[in-house]
C-alpha cells in the first residue's frame, strides 16, 4: 500500500511509519512540511500522491491551553481532521482518524466501549468528536481510533517522561488520584491499526493496552520500576490543579470492537511500561 501518515514526527506516528515500513508498505510521512489546516496545500499534496490510505495523527494535544484559546486547536484538530477527510474523498482512498477518550464525560462509573453516548466536557474532546462525525458522514470507508494515555519512544514529552523528570530533578511528586485510565504503549497501539487498516473492516474502535490505573497509581508504578522506591508521592485531586480543562475522571475504553472482529487485543500496559522506563533510564532519553 501507498500510506500517507500525517503528524509523522510524534509519538504514535514515529511508531506507525516503522510499522507499516516494516510490513512493506510504501509510506509517505509528513509532519510540519505539510499544514494540514491549509485547504489548498492539503488538496494538492494529497491526491498526488495517490495513496491507498491516509493515517491522521497530527493532533494539537494542548488541553488547557485550548480552554483559554479554542481557535488554534480547533484549526488542527477540526478543520485539518476536515480537510484531509475531502482529500481522502478526491483520492477514493480511506483515511484513519486517531481520536481521544475525552470525546467522553467520565460519568459512567464502567469502561467505555463503542455503543456509548459522547459527551466531552472540554473543547479539545469537542473538537475530536466533531471531527469523527464530519469523517463518518464524508467518507464511507474510514477507521476511527480512540485511544488515550499514549506513552512511546517518539514525541518529546509524555506523563511517563515528566513523572521520572520530575522525581529527578524536584525529589518528590503530586499526582491526581481521580483521574482512571488506561496507558496505552504507541507501538502497541501502531500494531493495531496496521493490523486493522490492512483488513479493511471499517468503523470505529477503541484500541488502548489492558488494564486500568488511576494517574497516582501510574506514576507509583513508574517510579517503582526506575528503582526509585523512596521518591514521596503526594495524592491530590484533579481540582488541586486548578487547570482550564476538565478531565474525564473515569475514561478507560474497552476494547469491544476489536473483540468482536475477531482481532488479538494488545498486552497489559505494565508489560511495555517495564520495556520503556528501562529504555529510557538505559538512553538518558528524558
């Protein structure tokens, strides 16, 4: 296949572009070279290139800041999710769309699977729920990934990155406790969707690591596999933080989808949280 993966510089997507390299596909990756909120460059590069499939990763992750100032991640995260939808419809090809747990409200008090209600709270979840609505009524051949708690080896930060950055360098940490999800490793989660996008079956998915944590508990068991056992960690609650964005408390995704189509579900999260932190430590790469 001929594969477009936009956001190719980040952390799933440094992840994807080796996955689909490694299975003999011919990718294309961009990042910065290509605005994908400029409708006329993403018209033009796109269908030229003739793919078989656009991955979209390229996302404005700034939670908070998009409280404060909505257009910047709107621009991104809506309209660039928009304009590659039109130009996956000019190039008759699929595109897949990585969206996010706060497209939920976190109230449910069980995981979240396929068949449940959206209702984000903050404009970065309505964002990424407008943008997998527009994709849905536009194209009828896409695929839809929501995931949540991403960690990996590309990108530049991520909690797993700040926990052991902060407990280096301050000597101890404040973590919120009502905050319950799942971490989902990128190169798990790049095996999924290149499993998926290679079977052409469609939809929506939600597609994370197994297993469920609070934020406290995951940064307890960060600390605890770099060796750093005495690091003091504070519990907190999310409103301690006084930050823009409201959190979803309790977002972990189930897997259905995956489950049903008959597809292997991917390890728990601790198995490559051992893997990454070791990594990490073993490469000074914090």
């Amino acid at each position: 296949m001929r594969v477009v993966i936009c956001g190719a510089a980040g952390q799933l997507g440094t992840d994807l572009v080796e996955v689909f390299r490694a299975g003999g596909d011919e990718v294309f990756p961009f990042d910065l070279d290509l605005d994908i909120t400029d409708y006329r460059l993403v018209m033009e590069r796109i269908p030229s290139l003739s793919p078989d499939l656009v991955i979209n990763t390229a996302a404005d992750l700034d939670a908070d800041r998009a409280e404060l100032d909505p257009e910047p991640s709107l621009r991104v995260n809506l309209t660039g999710a928009q304009n590659l939808a039109m130009a996956c419809l000019e190039a008759g090809c699929p595109l897949a769309f990585i969206s996010s747990d706060y497209v939920f409200d976190g109230r449910k008090g069980a995981p979240y699977t396929e068949l449940d209600e959206p209702n984000p709270q903050g404009v970065y979840g309505k964002a990424k729920l407008a943008a997998e609505r527009f994709l849905a009524c536009t194209l009828p051949r896409h695929y839809i990934f929501r995931t949540q708690w991403l960690f990996g080896r590309g990108g530049k930060r991520n909690f797993v990155k700040s926990i052991l950055r902060n407990a280096r360098e301050k000597g101890y940490l404040r973590v919120v406790t009502d905050e319950v999800g799942t971490p989902t490793y990128t190169g798990d989660l790049a095996e999924i969707i290149h499993r998926v996008c290679r079977s052409g079956q469609y939809g929506l998915y939600h597609a994370t690591n197994q297993g469920v944590c609070s934020r406290y508990d995951f940064a307890r068991e960060i600390v605890e596999i770099a060796g750093w056992k005495k690091v003091p960690i504070e519990p907190i609650r999310y409103a301690d933080l006084n930050l823009p964005c409201p959190r979803p408390p309790y977002s972990p995704l189930e897997n259905l989808n995956l489950r049903l189509r008959g597809f292997p579900l991917a390890r728990h999260y601790r198995e490559p949280l051992e893997e990454y932190v070791r990594w990490l430590l073993e490469n000074d790469a914090l």
